[in-house]
C-alpha cells in the first residue's frame, strides 16, 4: 500500500515537471487556406446603421492573409456602402485583424478588425469616416457571429489534442500556430 502511494506521488511529480517544462503541450497549425475555405463558407452579411442612414454588405466572403502585418491577419474585402439611401457604391476594403480563440465553442475567430484603408471612386472624402466605421463594425459583426476555424471531436489526432487548454496563439505568415496543453 505505501509503494502504490509512493509510486502514484512520484508519477504526480513527474507529470508536473513534464507539463511546467512543457514536455506535454502540443503544437498544431491551421493555413491561410483553412481559414480562407471556412470565411468562404460563411458567405456574406448586410447591416444597416443609423436608422438606415448607412447601409454596408460584403460583395463576397472577405479574403484573409496571415503574417502581415507580422502577427496580424490582413483583410481584404469588396463592400457596397449605400449613404442615406442613395443607389450602393462598389468599395474596396484594406484592414487588419487579430485572432481569438473560444474554449466553449472550441473554435478560432477573427477579432477587433479595423478598416484602415476604404477606397471608391464614388465615394466622397467627407464620407470616408463614416464608411470606414461602418464598415469596421460589418466587420466586428461578421467575425464575431463566424469562426475561421472550427476544432471538430471527429477530426485528425492533432485536432483532438487540440481540444486541451490553449496556452498561447501566433499568427505567422500562412498560418497559425497554437500551443495547447491538458487541463
């Protein structure tokens, strides 16, 4: 009976020397095109600001690039603004975004992403403020209701690991990296 409470109170000292040198975590990565293919699948959103004074909607899915800037998502998007219930104009979209990870969900999402650059032809300069809010919060909305990358029960042996706790996040150019280790 004392060697098995030795024992089990060796095993317990080991396991936490492994866990805090980091012997037991685990790496996985997700690419750009994970993510790309899972924004496509998520389609387009419309939201409408100001009593209807603004309205925005993607044109199609927006497209995601990873590591540049470093550690960030660069995004870019075609997007219809209609200002004060004039006809919808074509604009194109520059921004950034960080990443998030949510445990309950088990899921990766795009977060506070911000317009930095709104372009158009017909789009005034006296209107490209209230544009680029507009269209930063289209963005917060659409990032928030959809993750870029989703960890499934029945995937591969690296996404089961995945399920443990997320200790850390890197966004690197193509792809995202993510230490996990157990409970």
């Amino acid at each position: 009976m004392k060697l098995k409470s030795v024992l089990f109170a060796a095993s317990l000292l080991a396991a936490n020397a492994c866990w805090s040198v980091g012997l037991l975590e685990k790496e996985i990565y997700f690419s750009e095109a994970d993510i790309q293919a899972q924004v496509e699948k998520s389609g387009t959103m419309q939201k409408s600001y100001g009593n209807g004074m603004i309205v925005v909607a993607f044109i199609e899915p927006p497209k995601i690039q990873l590591g540049n800037p470093e550690g960030k998502a660069a995004l870019s998007a075609r997007i219809k603004v209609s200002l004060l219930g004039n006809p919808p104009i074509p604009v194109d979209v520059q921004g950034t975004s960080g990443l998030r990870y949510d445990d309950n969900a088990k899921a990766f999402f795009l977060e506070n992403p911000v317009a930095n650059s709104v372009q158009s032809q017909a789009l005034s300069r006296e209107s490209e403020p209230m544009a680029r809010q507009a269209i930063t919060q289209l963005m917060t909305a659409y990032f928030r209701s959809k993750p870029v990358y989703v960890l499934r029960e029945d995937g591969s042996l690296q996404e089961k690991a995945a399920r443990w706790l997320l200790r850390s996040i890197r966004i690197e150019p193509g792809r995202v990296a993510a230490v996990l280790s157990p409970a």
